[in-house]
C-alpha cells in the first residue's frame, strides 16, 4: 500500500509540474499577447489576430532584408569595396605626385616606363565607379590639358562627373580652356557659361565670367561681355578679379577691347 501511495503522490506531483509548465507558457504567451495589443493597438492587434500567417510572412521578410544589408555591409564593403578603395588611393597618389609636385604630365597620364606605378589612364579604368577612379579621370583630364593634348583632354573631362561645387566646375570650365585653346571660341565659351552658372560661389563664379567675357570680347559681342564684367565687380566685389573686370568693362565702353583677334588668319 505505501508503495502505491508513493506512485500516486509521484505521479500526482508530475501532473503538477505539466499543469504548472503549461500554466507559464500560457502566461507568457498571454504576456507577449497583451504587450502587442499595447504596441498595435486595437485595431493594429486585431488585424495582426486575423492575419497571423501573413505578419509572420512579411515580418520574416523585412528581416531577412535588413540582415542582407547588414551582411553586405559587413562583408562586402568592409572586405571588397574599402580595401580596393584603399589601394586605388595608394596607386593614385603616386600618379598625382608626378602630376602636381613635379609636373611630369606624360608620366602622370600613362605611368612610369618601368611600371613601378600606374598612370591617371590606367587608374580610371581599373577603378572606375570607386571615388579614386573617378578622381583619377578628373586627373587625366587636367594632365592631358597640361600636356596640350587638347582634343584628348575634352574627351576625357567630358567623362567627369561629380556632384561637388568645385571639382565639377573646374572640369567644365577645362573643357573651355581646352576649346578655347584649339581657337573654338564659340565652344569654350559655352562650356565657360556652364561653369559659372553650375553652382555659384565666390571662387569659380567669377574666374568662368571674366573668361566667358573674354569669348565674347574676341568675338566682338562687346554688350554681352560688359554684362558679364559687370557681374563680376558687381556681385563679387571681393573677388580678385573685380577690380580687373570694372577696368575692363570701362575700356569697352569707351570703345577699347582688351582682348583683339587676328580674324585674318581665321579661328
């Protein structure tokens, strides 16, 4: 007999720990209930009630997007993209040294002749869609220019394109150096236009007037070229070059052109 007490009194007490277990997990999943009726509200955790299935589906979803973009950051990036971005920095720091330092154009454009480091041309292939590629075609552009191959330096600035106030106007207003220098005058002075009206500022938006003032002075359209005089000193009274543009616009007027072109010898 006290042995079948036992096995009621065992048995009896692992009833209670089920009921007892059961009792929690009811509990808590009333809890997680009551706390998503607080988030939801009523009308949110009776949708959520009638839906189960689907806010399971797409709550999944969204999460398995933001671990994806976790991921890719994480990984991709931090692994790939940085460490590319970083040599590609390296590699055209070396080119921008013969560039800028030393005025090596020719090595700056295409490297060294022994290939200890890569050229501007080179750079922007390999690196293209990274920031240090599309410096080094802005580079290659300006070094093309500096090297006075014209034509080369239009077509490969006419690649650049950056957002930013400086870099993408001084590669409009290169191309208009480029022309200018070729005897388009009417093409640099449409690339100059460009440049000072991209985005105004103290610093380029009067240095591209007083060129495109110049364009239009060579070709004898001596109104327009005072307009753009006068905007300099006018808008821009402590630019460098207001001063220069209130003289010139002065001489204009008095019937005295800064700039003459032999139209002789054509453009």
């Amino acid at each position: 007999m006290a042995e079948d007490k036992n096995k009621t009194e065992d048995k009896s007490t692992e009833n209670s720990v089920d009921i007892k277990a059961v009792s929690q997990s009811v509990n808590q999943e009333n809890g997680v209930e009551n706390n998503l009726e607080l988030i939801l509200g009523e009308k949110g955790y009776e949708y959520y009630l009638n839906n189960k299935k689907k806010v399971t589906f797409y709550s999944i979803a969204v999460l398995a997007i933001i671990l994806g973009a976790l991921a890719y950051k994480l990984i991709y990036i931090q692994m790939v993209v940085e460490p590319k971005e970083e040599e590609a920095i390296e590699k055209l720091w070396q080119a921008e040294s013969k560039a800028f330092d030393e005025q090596d154009w020719e090595s700056a454009i295409n490297g060294d002749s022994l290939g200890f480091f890569k050229g501007f041309k080179q750079i922007s292939k390999k690196y293209s869609g990274q920031n240090a590629g599309k410096i080094a075609q802005y580079n290659l552009g300006i070094s093309l220019l500096n090297n006075k191959n014209y034509e080369n330096a239009i077509v490969e600035l006419k690649k650049v394109s950056f957002q930013d106030e400086l870099l993408g106007t001084i590669s409009q207003g290169a191309i208009g150096d480029a022309y200018l220098q070729l005897g388009a005058v009417s093409d640099a002075f449409v690339y100059y236009q460009k440049a000072y009206q991209r985005k105004e500022n103290d610093l380029t938006t009067p240095l591209y007037l007083m060129r495109a003032a110049m364009c239009l002075e060579i070709e004898e359209n001596y109104s327009k070229a005072i307009e753009l005089y006068e905007m300099v000193y006018k808008n821009y009274p402590s630019s460098k070059d207001a001063v220069r543009a209130e003289k010139y616009a002065e001489s204009l007027k008095l019937g005295n052109p800064v700039y003459m072109f032999d139209r002789s010898n054509g453009e």
